[in-house]
C-alpha cells in the first residue's frame, strides 16, 4: 500500500493516466479541419481508433483483430510525450527519432505494473514494425488521417511546408498494402488536390 493506503498497482496505473493526460499538450503539424487550431496527438490518437472501427471492413484479409489494433492505435504515439511529435517529412528530425522515441517508452511503459507494461509496450514495437495484419493496418490509418485533414483543409500543412504529391505517395504507400480501396481513393484525390493548386506536382 502507499501512504494513502492505494494498493500499488492501482498506484501505477492512475499514475500512468495522469502521465498520458500529457498527450493532449503535444501539437501535429496538422489542423483541425475547421482549421481553428492545431490538433494534439491525443486526439489523433482517437479518431484513428475510431476509424479503425468503421473502415476495418477495408482491411486486406478482414480477419484482423480489431481489439489489438484499437489498443495499437491508442498507444501507438504515447512515446511523444517524451519525444515530442516529429514531422514525417522532416528527414533531420526523423534522423534521432528511434532513439529518442525508445528511450520514452522505456521511461513511460515503465511506469505500469510489468505485466500491462510488456502488453503495452509489446504492442507498441508491433506497430513500429508493420509486420503483422494488424500493425499494417494500424499504421495505414495513422497515415490515412492527415491525409483527409489535409484533402479537406486545402492542403493546409502540405502547402506550409511545400510538401509535393512525389512525397505524399512515398509516405502513404503503405495505406496500397493494407486497405488497397482506400488507397485508390485517396491517389485520385491527391490528383485533384494537385489540380486545384493545394499540393506541389
């Protein structure tokens, strides 16, 4: 028990929520789709998690487990608490980024009983690795999102920073391998986007 009597593992876990309430300080690049304000990690923490809900039926195979991938999603960018948010177009950011990104979750999956720690942080390198059915769809929808908020905001972060459809396609390719539908989709409207002058050729 600690001093206020809370059994310890109870201990570790609320201290872990307290910790993940950081993710909501942690700005993107990308903007809300009323453009009134950058969005926070957590909250696009959230809606791929949602979206992984609605568009599993996208997924190649459609046999993922959808439970694994929502808590992938959940926790996937939990390290950029620590880590901060790197931009996935920024080559000098991303060259330290697994560094800095191991070293988080060590520090924050540490602060969880052992047994949730291993889970999460299991999880965790699974996403980072793209080798299973669920971590490539996981990580499709992490790419499929401010890619929408991008289509629906005229391009808003891809013109800030002269990002063309060359390294929008290079980032995005993995969306082709686990939800090839969507994919097809989204190379049409990056066409479009280009044609209306809200992304570099």
């Amino acid at each position: 028990m600690s001093g206020d009597g809370t059994p310890p593992r109870l201990a570790s876990q609320l201290a872990f929520l307290v910790e993940l309430d950081k993710l909501k300080t942690v700005l993107r690049r990308t903007s809300l789709i009323d453009r009134s304000r950058a969005e926070n990690t957590a909250e696009h923490s959230w809606h791929i998690a949602v979206a992984a809900v609605l568009l599993e039926e996208h997924a190649v195979g459609h046999g993922v487990d959808l439970l694994r991938v929502v808590k992938m999603l959940l926790i996937h960018d939990v390290v950029e608490i620590d880590a901060g948010d790197t931009f996935c177009y920024d080559a000098e950011a991303n060259r330290d980024k697994l560094e800095r990104e191991e070293r988080a979750a060590e520090r924050l999956f540490g602060l969880l009983p052992a047994d949730q720690a291993a889970e999460l942080r299991a999880l965790w390198e699974e996403f980072e690795a793209r080798e299973t059915a669920e971590a490539r769809y996981a990580a499709a929808l992490d790419r499929i999102q401010p890619v929408l908020q991008n289509l629906h905001t005229e391009g808003h972060s891809w013109r800030a920073h002269g990002i063309g459809r060359a390294q929008v396609v290079h980032r995005n390719r993995p969306i082709g391998d686990a939800a090839p539908e969507i994919w097809e989709h989204l190379l049409a409207r990056l066409d479009e986007a280009v044609e209306r002058g809200h992304l570099e050729p």
